[in-house]
C-alpha cells in the first residue's frame, strides 16, 4: 500500500506543486484586497476534490487498477491506497493554508483573529473530507469521468443551498435560529461526523471494488 501511495505522490508531485503555487498567487491577492482571505479555505476544498480525481481518472487511463489488483497489496490495498492519499492531500493542503493565513495574521495583514481563520480551514477541511466521503465511492466504481458529474451536482445542491438561505435571509425571511451551544459544538460535531462519514465511505468502496470486475 505504501508503494500505492507513493505512486499517485510521484505521478501528480506536479499538478500538487501548481496548485500550491496558486496558493500563493490567491495568498497575494488577498494582501492587495482583491479577495478575502477566506478564499484560502476555499483552496483547501479545491485541492481535496480535483487531486483524489485526477489519481482515480490516471488510473482508468493506463488502466493501472487491473495490474494493482493482482499485486500483493490487492484491492483493498488499492482502496486503502486512495483514502489515505485523499487525507494527506486535505492536511497537507490544510496545513500549508493554515501557515499562510498565520503568517498574514502576524505581519499584521489581516484584522480578522488568527482563531477564526483557522476556524475556517478546518471547517473546509471538514467539508472536504465529507465531500470525498461521497464521491470516492462513485469514483472507484464507476470511474473519474462519471463521478465528475455526480461532483457536480453536489456542488451545486450545497453552494445552492448555501445561496438559497442567504437569500431568504437578506429579504427577511424567518429562519430558525440554533441554539448558542449548539452553535459553539457545530464544528466539533461536523468534524466527528465528518470522519465518521470517511470511515464509512472506505468500508463502502472496500465492498464496492471487492465485487468489481476488470
């Protein structure tokens, strides 16, 4: 398995090094007020999504997957080669905007506090990870290219959401309200649920590429 992880670290070492290029380049950005810094987080998810992708769609390109099968890693080497590559990407990723964002905060180019925005990297490390979950299984079962769609609609069914109660809200509309300690334990319980959903995924995609047939 580690030779597995190895491989998607060394055939995609250059589209990781771009994108934390664009890190910088968005980092930059921020510093001349074009965007929030917030957007760092955003990075985060971006990264986390295309980066598992883009291994599974190689895969299916050089059919590697019919080859990895027979080696002694086996399927599950493979599953559990894909899972524990999508975490290092989403830490790494994590890390690499948490140092960025800590690095603004103490130069003094940024007002917002240190806490919050690492509230928001692990909140979109946790969306990430939640996101993963439920594509990683479509991926290894039906490919990258038909998983992209299912991406998709995913994407728009949360941002939608996320824009449709936006809306309400700024028209003033009535929408409950969560309890103070409900709110200040949201992160906390996000998180859990986040990783419990990424455990359950594996076992999911183990079953899933156990019956698969190449």
């Amino acid at each position: 398995m580690k030779g597995l992880l190895y491989k998607d670290i060394v055939v995609l070492r250059k589209q990781i090094s771009t994108l934390l290029v664009f890190v910088l380049v968005y980092g930059g950005f921020c510093v001349a007020g074009v965007f929030d810094f917030s957007i760092i987080g955003v990075l985060i998810a971006v990264f986390g999504l295309t980066i598992p992708m883009s291994s599974v769609a190689l895969d299916d390109t050089s059919h590697w997957d019919r080859y990895a099968a027979a080696t002694p890693a086996g399927r599950k080497g493979i599953v559990a080669g894909k899972y524990l590559f999508t975490l290092l990407v989403i830490l790494v990723s994590g890390l690499a905007g948490t140092a960025i964002m800590l690095v603004f905060s103490v130069v003094g180019l940024t007002e917002s506090p240190f806490q919050e925005l690492i509230v928001v990297t692990a909140s979109c490390a946790s969306v990430t990870l939640l996101l993963d979950a439920v594509l990683l299984p479509f991926m290894l079962k039906y490919g990258a290219e038909k998983a992209r769609l299912i991406s998709m609609i995913t994407f728009v069914v949360i941002f939608g959401s996320i824009v449709l109660l936006g809306g309400l809200a700024s028209n003033g509309a009535s929408i409950p309200h969560l309890p103070d300690w409900l709110v200040t334990a949201l992160p906390v319980v996000f998180g859990l649920i986040s990783v419990g959903g990424f455990a359950l995924s594996f076992a999911v995609s183990l079953g899933i590429y156990n019956r698969k047939e190449f």
